[in-house]
C-alpha cells in the first residue's frame, strides 16, 4: 500500500512537472512574407537574461519548448549583419518618388524602413544615408533591421511615427504560444 502512494505521488509530481512547461512558436517574417535571412531569435528571462536562441528556418518559423510556464519572457528576433540586404538604387529612387508625391508608398511599414535615419519622417537626408550605403561609404544605418508584432497597427498609417497598437514582444506564459509571429523590416529597402 505504502509502495502504491509512493508511486501516485511520483506520477502526478511528474505530470505536474510536464504540465508547467510550454512552447512558444512563430515566424519572422519581411513584410512581403519571405523569410528573413540568417534570423535569430532571443529568449530572455523578466531580468534580461539569454535563456535560449533559435535560428529561424527556411520558411520563417521558429520555435522553443519546454519553457517553464508562470514566468514573463521576451522575444527578440535579429538579423546579424546584412546592412546592404535588398538596399539598391531602386529604392532611393522609389523613396524620391514618395518625398515628390509621384508615387506614394503602398503601406506604412515602407515608411518605417525609409526613415533610416530614425527622424521620425521619409525626407531627403534618408534617401543621402541610402546611397551613402549603396556606394559603401558608409557601412550601416543606426538600425539595419526593425522587427515589429505582425498585429501592429498605426495610428495614422502615411504618418506611422505617431504610434502604433498592438502586441508586446513580452507575455506571461502560461501555456503553450503559437503565431507569436514578427515582421522582419529591412531598413531602406522600399521596392518589395
């Protein structure tokens, strides 16, 4: 008898123990649905702390499992290097054509990754830092990649500076998470 509680007891320790972990799934994703090139993605604790990382795969997903549950955590996706990554002519063309009010932009996330400055607005000096990058003389932007909740919606979407609703890149895990999903915004690339 002794033996059998023995033995209960350790079968629900062990289903408890199973019972607090989770998953948290996803993608990474450029706006236009390719998946972002050499991407990472970061697991940090509620301190900070590197927990995990995870290479993105070729369609974009990532995944990690057995996280402890009850615990908050962040997501932070990353593209090591690639500065120059889909940057050309095409898009200071296109960004002129947009500061012109020839051919406006499609959707504000191309605002967002023309303001490689980080001024708060698509203008000429933008378009300088461009081609500065184009021509190698300089060797980044401030930000080379921005990666953002794919629910993200502006305010105001020709002025996407003004701010944004949506997810958080931190949740209190209780579960198993799946479409916890990113775009992944090359800076200075207009033209897809």
């Amino acid at each position: 008898m002794k033996k059998t509680t023995i033995l209960t007891a350790l079968f629900f320790f062990t289903l408890s123990a199973i019972a607090q972990q989770a998953s948290i799934a996803g993608t990474v994703l450029r706006p236009d649905g390719t998946a972002a090139p050499g991407a990472l993605v970061q697991l940090l604790d509620a301190q900070g702390q590197l927990i995990a990382t995870t290479t993105v795969n070729a369609a974009g997903a990532y995944q990690f499992t057995g996280i402890p549950t009850g615990q908050e955590y962040t997501l932070v996706p990353e593209v090591p290097g690639l500065p120059l990554y889909e940057v050309s002519t095409l898009d200071i063309v296109v960004g002129a054509q947009h500061i012109l009010n020839l051919n406006q932009l499609d959707t504000p996330l191309k605002l967002v990754a023309g303001d490689v400055n980080e001024s708060g607005s698509l203008t000429t000096f933008d378009l300088i830092n461009m081609r500065q990058l184009v021509l190698g003389a300089i060797s980044n932007f401030p930000r080379d990649w921005l990666f953002l909740r794919t629910d993200i919606q502006f305010y105001n979407d020709q002025e996407p500076w003004l701010g944004f609703s949506g997810s958080s890149n931190t949740l209190l895990l209780e579960g198993d998470v799946a479409g916890f999903d990113f775009f992944a915004i090359k800076m200075g690339d207009l033209s897809w």
